[in-house]
C-alpha cells in the first residue's frame, strides 16, 4: 500500500461521526505524529474530493470548523462485512440493546444499519439471511407486557454501573403507596424474564437487596464511589437462589410425578444428581437436592395433581395449605 493511500486510510478513520467533528488542523497534527507530514490545505481537498464519494460532511457553521460522518452512514469497513457477521449484529440489535449502555448502542447502530441492509439484499430462501425468517426468542410462560422503564432512569443506572458510583433514586418498595428517596450502591444488573434487577446495597446497610428498574422514578448518579460489600460476586449470588427469591436453605426434594412431568425432567433436571424411579402404579419417585424457593414452589404447584410432595415435610404442608385455601375459593364462588 503506497504512503498516500496509507495516509488517506488514516484520515478517514479519524474523522467522528456526527455531531461529533474533527478540524483540518486536529487531522493534521494527528497524522504528523504517525509520521506523515501534510499541509491543512492537502487534507481539505483530500475531504472535499471523498465526500463526493464517502457520506461526508463539513461543518462551516461555527468555529472551530469540523469534517464529521453523516449521523446515518453506514460503516466503512475492509474486509467488508459478511451475512454470517451481518446476522450476530442482527440479533445483537434484536436481544442485547436493552441491557447495552445506551452510548455503546449508539456507537453500534452504524454496525446494525449495515447488517440490517445487506441482509434485506441478500435473496433466497437459504443462508445465513433465512435465519431472520426461522428463528425466534420465546419468554417462558404467559406472554406477560414487559413493565416501562424510564430512559432517562435507566441511563443514569447504566451510568453509575460504568463508572462505580452510587446512586440517588426516587424508589416505590412493593406495596408502597408513593416514591422515597434511596442512596443505593448498584452492584450488578440482571434481566430476568423481562424484568430488570438491581443487587444493591442501600443508605449504610450491608445487607445487599434487589430493586428493580422500573419502579424507579427518579435516579442520578453521584461523584460518590460505590461502597461493594467485600467478597461481593454477581454470578456468586445468583448461583445463591436470590434471583429465584429464597425462602429456606437447600432442602432434599422427594415426590412423585407423573409420567409426563417424568419425561419433562429427564430433559430438563432439577439437578444433574437427580434420580426418577418408576413406580408399579406408572408414576415416577423423584429425589433431587434442590434450592428452597419462590419459583421452585409455584413451579410445583403448576403441575398440580402431576405431582405430590412427599418430603420435606414443612414444604408438603406449605403446599396442601396453598391447594386447600384454593379449593375453598373454588367452592365459595
């Protein structure tokens, strides 16, 4: 590749993306420090001459005077992207963009618009572009609205993660009739099943809770580091069971199950050690280690007469008290 091209490559990749800009002078001085050695005047023609080619702009309005990409143009890039790398920022756009900082986002879009494109051009009902057509992300169960989250609010949440800092928010508890002020210390961010979760501590606690995003009215962050409990790991406390909302400590599961709940646990375990065990009658004697949770109760009592606890015995009690106080219900009305 000859200096010139070299150069020429160069300034083009240091020019930003509107409504950011860059001066002739700014490249200039850029490119003298990579060795190459040019005059302002050069690099102006070199920027009128591409933006006949390239989306370029130049911003005359006010000093300092600036060369920026158009805000809609797509990327530049050698080699150029494929369908199979067109497809992963597809579907990076599709499932990551509402856990992304909103700036990292922004900085992809270019990434998106050109994936988006050369997908819609690529014919055919085979390759990497059927993918679009076939494939789909289900939640689990019902299909349930997902709760709004104030932009502004999550940027600032987003913000304060980034940066370590804590954060001043407007928060409504469960329950709560109106909003109160936190000084929270966010120290991880999880999205479960639509919602988004916030370990944190809260005031001067160390007890470490979960708030959830969109019962956030207000937040900001401060210039104030967050103070994380020591020894504190996220994937440490979703592996604890918080996230499925502990009741008890880890209880040794036995019951019995019907043939269809059977079927669905051989494919999907409870726990890799547990046993199924057919029994004379065609049911299954399940026994696995599991955790005592929210989530573990109403999975339970989903299947209703499919399953029946036997031990422990505190969990079969919590549960014929649940199925009774529903009976009661069905026979009052």
């Amino acid at each position: 590749m000859s200096d010139t091209v070299m150069r020429q490559w160069m300034m083009l990749r240091m020019v930003p993306r509107a409504p950011s800009k860059i001066s002739t002078k700014e490249i200039m001085n850029n490119l003298a420090a990579e060795g190459f050695a040019i005059s302002q005047r050069s690099i102006q023609r070199d920027l009128e001459k591409f933006s006949s080619i390239f989306p370029l702009e130049s911003d005359d309005r006010s000093k300092p005077y600036g060369w920026s990409w158009s805000k809609d143009a797509g990327t530049l890039d050698i080699p150029g992207m494929d369908s199979h790398t067109a497809l992963a920022f597809y579907l990076a756009e599709q499932h990551l963009s509402p856990i992304l900082p909103r700036e990292t986002v922004n900085k992809l879009k270019p990434h998106f618009m050109t994936a988006t494109s050369m997908l819609n051009e690529i014919s055919g009902s085979a390759g990497a572009h059927s993918w679009t057509n076939k494939v789909r992300v289900l939640p689990q169960g019902p299909d349930l609205a997902t709760p709004e989250v104030d932009a502004i609010v999550q940027e600032q949440v987003y913000t304060a993660l980034l940066l370590n800092r804590k954060l001043e928010v407007q928060y409504k508890k469960h329950g709560a009739k109106a909003h109160k002020p936190y000084t929270i210390n966010p120290l991880g961010l999880v999205l479960k099943n639509g919602v988004f979760y916030i370990p944190c501590t809260v005031f001067d606690y160390d007890d470490i809770r979960l708030l959830t995003l969109h019962r956030m009215k207000e937040a900001k962050a401060t210039e104030q580091m967050v103070d994380k409990p020591e020894g504190f790991d996220l994937d440490a406390y979703i592996q604890s069971g918080e996230l499925q909302f502990k009741i008890g400590d880890d209880i040794s599961l036995k019951a019995v199950v019907s043939k269809d709940v059977a079927f669905h646990l051989r494919e999907r375990k409870l726990n890799p050690k547990q046993t199924l065990e057919e029994q004379a009658d065609g049911t299954f004697l399940l026994q696995a280690e599991v955790k005592d949770t929210w989530e573990l109760r109403f999975w339970l009592r989903g299947h209703g007469e499919d399953i029946e606890v036997l031990e422990p015995k505190q969990l079969r009690d919590d549960l014929y008290q649940s199925a009774k106080a529903q009976i009661e219900k069905y026979e009052r009305s």
